[in-house]
C-alpha cells in the first residue's frame, strides 16, 4: 500500500478525504481512476470543487496540476457538472450558496 500523498499534486487533505470516502492507498486511486474516486468524495459528503476534480485528474495522469486548460479543461467541466447533479443535493447547495451571500457561516 503506497500513500495517496505520494502521487504529485496530491497533499495531506485530498488523502485524508479520500481515505474517508474508502479510498486507502494510491493503488486503489489509480484503479478506480479519477472519476469514480471523486464520485466517491462527493458521496462522502465533500463539497464539489472544480479545482479538485482536474488536479485529480492531472495526478493520476503524472501531469502538473494547471497543464489543464482549453478544451480539455471544457471536457473536464462537463464531467465534474454531470457528476455533481448526481451526487449532489442541489437544494443543499442552493441554501448553502444563499446563506454565504448574507454571511452565515456554518
């Protein structure tokens, strides 16, 4: 077993949110792939974040985290929309977003 936070790009909290969502060890990471594991966090309760999603998949591709851009970063958009309206309680969200514009905090 070989830590998460030996992948590049990928710290102390991705590992310890992955290791929540059931994800022990770089081997599992990479045989799920970024897809399946980040719907696994989303699951887990982690709140969607863009960023995350394609630094999650640069890793896994051994590649800097920002080398994702144009239509490749688009392509990545349209996945990580689609995995949030599935795992996602939108209501949640929208109350959430709500509540931050008039400066509650949790």
């Amino acid at each position: 077993m070989t830590a998460i936070s030996t992948i590049k790009n990928l710290g102390p909290a991705m590992e310890t949110a992955l290791i929540d969502a059931g994800i022990p060890d770089a081997e599992t990471l990479r045989d799920l792939g970024a897809d399946a594991a980040y719907a696994k966090l989303l699951e887990n309760g982690q709140r969607p974040h863009f960023i995350g999603y394609y630094v999650l998949h640069m890793a896994l591709q051994g590649r800097p985290w920002n080398d994702c851009q144009g239509a490749e970063k688009d392509a990545l958009r349209v996945s990580f929309d689609a995995l949030c309206a599935k795992y996602v309680d939108q209501a949640r969200t929208e109350l959430e977003a709500f509540m931050n514009r008039i400066g509650v905090r949790k």
